[in-house]
C-alpha cells in the first residue's frame, strides 16, 4: 500500500511523538525533530511505503537522542493492561477458530497513538468482521505444513497466544517480531520477559527494526522462512502495508483493525472495522 496525503500528518505527529518520549532534553528533542522532518520530506511521495519512511525516522530519533527505546516505557504499560484484560476477554470467546480470531484480532485495538483509557475501552467491544475469510483460512490451514505468524504490538501477545496454539494442530507455527525496539512493535526481548517464549514454541525475528517489513532490509532467515511458508498470517496495519504490494497469492491472511483512513480506503471498509481477509 503506497502512501495517501492523509499519511503526511500520521508521520509528523510519529516524529514528534518519537522525540518526545526520546528525551527530556529541549535542544535533543528539536535537533531529533529537524532531522527527522528532513527525511519525511525528502522522501515522502506518493510511490513510497509509510513503513519505509516510518523506519528511517525512528532510527534517526534514536539515534540523535542516544535513546535506544523511546516506547519503552508505553510497551510495558500496553503489555501490563494486556495482560491484565486477557483473563476477562478470554472468557468471552469460544476456543474454535473464529473465536481464537476475533481474541486474536480484539487486540489489536492497541495503538500507539490511544490513550489506555481508549484502549480499556475499545478492547473490551464485540469483534464483528467487516471482512470475513475464516472459513478459507481454516480450509489453508488444514493444507498448510508451515505458518508464519507476523505479530504487531506488545500487548497483542497474550491475545495471538490461543490462536497461535489453535493452528498448531494442522502445522509448524513460527512467531515472528522485531529483532529490537521499534515504536511499539514487540521485540525478542518483549517475549522473553513476558515468560510466553516457550509457549510459543519458535521465535524468530524480521532481522530488522522496521513497523511492518522492509523485505530489502530483512534477513536471509527470515526472508528464507517467508520463501517456504504456505501461510503468512499478518497482523496489523504495518504488515497489510507491505505485504499488500506483493502480488496476491491466496496465502496473504491480514487480521486487522484499520485504524486510519488510508488503511480503510486501502481495504474498502469504514474506519476501524475489523478485516480477516485472505488475499
């Protein structure tokens, strides 16, 4: 999915977020936002992806703030609510398929521009698909040997857990993050210390700090267990992004909410709809 006007202001406000959560220095926090407007505007046009921009200005921050983990802090907020919600919201749905699903996908109202009083709220609705490919995606995985699944925000983990395990009756399942902190993307590290490593069973990461992926900046193993996969199970917007430019080859399975504009049009649905769609 290639950048629309609307993507110009979502990155502005990502820069200054960035900086902001980088540093209390005044002169860092400035020096941080005019680089990084620097590349916003250098490369912003409408042949470009939003995540490709989004990774070059998130290094950037770091990188002039000397801050490894901006989002540090709002990452272990996400994952304390998350794990503090799961238990009630579990609770709600069934252990089939679309009900692992709709868990799966109820997460993935965790933004990094909400509030957590939004988030507390939003979580806790019914899950409706706009979009509803469970069934084909049921019938993949009863063929599929291999499935990656490319997870999203930190406190999506304890929701893509059931469903993660529910695929494992039909094939290998590999659970894929960041190999180091990104806005909120969980990370290898996330997992580790949340105890679910081994619940999981393998996790690898893309090889690269990027929301969603940049396939040039990936690494061979990851790029090598894309190759080999019969199913590619994404979550979020960033994913939808990037593998939407690929063409479709009927194991593209995106679980959303479409959180902007831009995603929503992308997609035909209204504004944060839920989407299971297998492309």
């Amino acid at each position: 999915m290639k950048l629309m006007p609307g993507c110009y202001e979502c990155l502005r406000r990502l820069i200054c977020q960035a900086a902001e959560l980088a540093t209390g220095d005044a002169s860092l926090k400035q020096n941080a936002i005019k680089e990084a407007m620097k590349i916003l505007d250098d490369e912003f046009s409408y042949s470009q992806l939003s995540i490709v921009i989004a990774t070059k200005i998130n290094k950037v921050v770091r990188e002039v703030t000397h801050n490894p983990d901006p989002y540090r802090a709002m990452k272990e907020r996400e994952m304390t609510l998350a794990r503090e919600l799961y238990p009630e919201l579990r609770s709600r749905y069934n252990d089939d398929l679309r009900g692992c699903l709709k868990l799966a996908a109820a997460a993935n109202v965790i933004d990094f521009f909400r509030e957590p009083g939004s988030i507390r709220e939003d979580i806790r609705k019914p899950v409706s698909f706009v979009v509803d490919d469970s069934e084909q995606l049921e019938a993949k995985l009863k063929d599929a040997g291999k499935v990656l699944y490319l997870a999203d925000n930190a406190g999506e983990l304890y929701f893509d857990l059931p469903l993660a395990k529910w695929m494992k009756q039909f094939a290998q399942v590999i659970y894929v993050v960041k190999p180091s902190p990104v806005q909120d993307d969980l990370t290898m590290d996330n997992v580790r210390r949340s105890g679910l490593e081994g619940e999981f069973g393998k996790v690898i990461s893309t090889g690269i700090a990027s929301p969603g992926i940049v396939f040039s900046l990936a690494s061979a193993q990851f790029k090598r267990e894309f190759e080999s996969a019969d199913l590619i199970f994404a979550k979020g917007m960033g994913h939808y992004e990037a593998l939407s430019e690929l063409p479709p080859e009927g194991k593209f399975f995106y679980c959303l909410m479409a959180k902007c504009m831009p995603v929503a049009d992308s997609l035909g649905v209204p504004i944060n709809s839920y989407v299971a769609m297998l492309q």
